[in-house]
C-alpha cells in the first residue's frame, strides 16, 4: 500500500486539492479561512452549488472513491475547495 500526499493552497477559484483513490482520502485545513470542498463547480457558500465545509484547523474524510455512478463526482473528477477570500493551505492524504 503506497500513500499520496501533499499541500494545496486554495483561492477563491475552484481548485484541485487531490484525486482520491478507491479508499478515499483525508484532508485538513491548515489555514484560517474555511474551506469548500466539492466537485470542480464548487462554489464557495450555501448556494446550491456550495460544498461541504472544512473549518479552520478541521480534519474530514472524503468518501469519494472510485466506482461511483454516472452522472455522480468520482475520484477521476477529484477533490476540489474553494474559499469566500483570500487562500488557506489544505493538506491532504490518500492510499493509492
């Protein structure tokens, strides 16, 4: 089993943070701005399009694995945040 990891600094575009693989993947807010995640139309709010939440110096496991339905986001999509301003560094860690 081999890891993937790194850090990614998200702005107020939508921006890749990483492709999980079949088991998911974990990422972490290292900045103090929260965080978006979502597919890559995520918007950073509570419009339709806004994602779920990362808050500062929050954790959270991503479901999103590889095998999903048509139609749906899938790990070939990626992981992707976005912030209301300004950046904040996102960590993240996966099995791939």
């Amino acid at each position: 089993m081999a890891y993937s990891n790194g850090v990614v600094s998200v702005g107020t575009a939508a921006t890749l943070i990483c492709t999980p693989g079949r088991d998911g993947a974990l990422v972490q807010n290292l900045g103090t701005a929260v965080v978006y995640l979502g597919g890559p139309g995520v918007t950073a709010g509570t419009a339709a399009t806004g994602g779920v939440t990362l808050g500062t110096a929050q954790a959270s496991p991503t479901m999103v694995r590889s095998g999903q339905s048509a139609g749906t986001i899938g790990a070939d999509d990626g992981l992707y945040g976005r912030v209301a301003g300004g950046t904040s560094l996102v960590a993240f860690l996966g099995v791939v």
